[in-house]
C-alpha cells in the first residue's frame, strides 16, 4: 500500500500507546490495494461500495473504495458505509482512540457531501451517537485528509440510551455516512459518490491538545492560554503549574525542535525570522500566535520572545539531537536579530 504522509501519525502514535488491546487498536491506516476492504460495507447489496483499481491519493496503480447512493427513496438512496470487524470495534477508551483520520475525494461529478461519523452499542445498533457537526467534502475531485474526533464535545446521541461512555467502550460498530441538517439516526438521502482511502484510528498523542492527530502550532497556542489562564490540565512536567517550563518541554521533548521554530521544518534559522516579521505584529501589541511570533507564550510578539529564543540557543544549530548539550547563544543570530528589528513598526 501506497501511504500518504500524513498516514505516519498512526504508526508513531500506536508505539506510545497500548500494544494490544479486545477489539479495536491503533494500527497503521487501510487502504485498499489488493482487492482487500477489510470489512468496509453497506448494509444494502445495491449499494455495495466497489473497489477501483486506480485514482487514490497517490494516482495510478492506488486502489481506493468508491461509495454511490442514487438518491431518491429506495433503499440505495443514502450514502454510507460502516464496519463491525473486531478490528473496528470494542473499547475505543482503553485502546487510547481519539479520532478517525481518512482521506476523501468527491468527483466533480458528484454533489457536495455533509459526512458525520456514527457509534453504535453497546449490545444493539439502536444505541447510536453521531457526529454534532458534519465534515464537508466538496466535490472538487481532489483528495484530501479529514478527521472525526471521537469525544464526547463532538458527539450527539440520535437514538437509544446509551451514555457516551457506554458506547466507546462497548462499540459494535462505526460508521462514516452523509447526513445533512441536526444529527439524525439514519442519515439522509442524495445522490452522490465518495472515494475512501487511508482510513484508521488516531491515538492520544501527549500534546495533541487541539485534538487533530499532530503536534502542530495550533497546540502551543491553546497552551499560551492555558499559560495566561492557570490551566493546570496544560501541566506537562507535572509540578503543579503550566509556565514556560512546559512550553520547553513541549518544543524540546515532544517537537524535538528549538524555540523559535517558526515554520516547524526542525530548525531554528533565518527562515523562521522571515516568516515571523512578514505578520508585521513585532511590538504592535496585536495578539500573535507562536508562527507569527509568540514563542514564549505571553500571547505576544516582542523582544522577550527573542531573549526566549536565544537563550535556548538553537539558532543555525541545525536539526535538535534526541539528547543535547545547548549551546551558547550564537553572536550571528543576534546580531541578525537586530537587523530585523530595526524593520519593527514605528509609532505614529
């Protein structure tokens, strides 16, 4: 099978995680090369969804799973599909499962889908929870990566008792289908296509605090908050407080990068200083996030980002070893930096 890149997060994650669990686990994502559709199906034989040997993410010779409702009333008129193999189902909480990643395409010929994911159990299909907001797939005929958390902020109960506890531990089956305007039990009608590739479960990754599978700056930003705010659930060192000590350790341990690695390519160099003064938010007072500047987290850009970032001592130092002794700050990098500086917006 043919990975996209994005398709590494699962493997990375399933070694931080449990290594075998009842039913279903973090593995590397499915897709559908070899005629294999490891249990994807539909519940009506018309609308069975087809293998295509051709045309997934990774273009010719990619198989993906073509999905095809013919809209009207009949029974192939709604666009789903769902699975209830072992590997599918059973304890999402112990196996650590946080979300569904999947790449989609819609053809061009098509019409735009509305797709919510859907739990069922435990003990009956009756008991069902569904995504609150759906995940629009224009049809555009391009693939693209999509991502359902799994989380109780993100579910609705449509149908049965079941708690949302109840039915992530106990789930007997998951299903992806199109289902437009508030939260239904059974989806609604259209006449559409859908092609599948790449599907399969995202673990906890510790940092992940945006919940999308990745260690991104959008995490470093709900933690300038959580900084501001107190928020002890952003405590990584866990000493009781969430400073710039957790910040560090998020860069440092988890990004195995340096502090102002702007561009998040690993290294901390000129590039990042570009990219940070074209935002044009150096001393303005605006709000900055971490690309734009912000790399103490005080919710800012301005000189005491700069004191952060060269006391940590990553500038032009390449790539960051696993374990590294910091260098002294580099007379090069600072100099640059009052260069940059002096293009800083004047006060009128």
């Amino acid at each position: 099978m043919k990975f996209c890149l994005n398709s590494i997060v699962f493997y990375c994650s399933s070694l931080l995680l449990f290594g075998a669990v009842q039913g279903a686990e973090i593995l590397p994502p499915h897709g559908f090369d070899g005629g294999d559709d490891s249990g994807w199906t539909a519940a009506i034989p018309t609308a069975q969804p087809v293998i295509q040997d051709s045309g997934g993410p990774n273009g010719d010779g990619d198989s993906f799973l073509l999905l095809t409702a013919r809209g009207g009333n009949g029974p192939s008129s709604r666009l789903s599909v769902f699975n209830d193999s072992p590997a599918w189902t059973g304890d999402y909480e112990a196996a650590g499962i946080s979300g569904i990643s999947v790449d989609l395409m819609n053809p061009a010929t098509s019409t735009a889908v509305l797709l919510r994911a859907v739990l069922f159990g435990p003990g009956s299909t009756g008991n069902r929870w569904t995504s609150t907001e759906p995940i629009s797939v224009a049809n555009d005929g391009s693939w693209n990566n999509y991502f359902f958390p799994i989380d109780e902020a993100s579910f609705t109960r449509v149908q049965g008792r079941s708690t949302f506890d109840e039915v992530i531990s106990g789930n007997i089956r998951v299903m992806l289908r199109h289902d437009s305007g508030t939260p239904s039990g059974t989806g609604t009608a259209i006449r559409a296509q859908l092609g599948i590739d790449n599907i399969g479960f995202i673990g906890l990754l510790v940092g992940d605090y945006n919940g999308n599978g990745l260690l991104d700056a959008g995490d470093l930003d709900l933690q300038a908050e959580a900084i501001s705010n107190g928020d002890t659930a952003f405590d990584l060192d866990n000493n009781g407080v969430t400073d710039i000590n957790d910040r560090l350790m998020w860069i440092h341990d988890l990004q195995n990068s340096w502090v102002g690695d702007s561009n998040f390519d690993g290294e901390f160099n000129s590039t990042d200083f570009v990219r940070v003064f074209q935002e044009g938010k150096y001393e303005t007072g605006q709000p900055a996030t971490y690309v734009e500047g912000d790399w103490n987290g005080n919710g800012l850009f301005d000189s005491g980002d700069f004191v952060q970032a060269f006391q940590d001592g990553g500038y032009e130092q390449g790539v960051r070893p696993q374990a590294v002794a910091v260098p002294e700050p580099s007379f090069c990098g600072a100099s640059l930096f009052l260069v940059f500086a002096c293009f800083r917006p004047r006060k009128s």
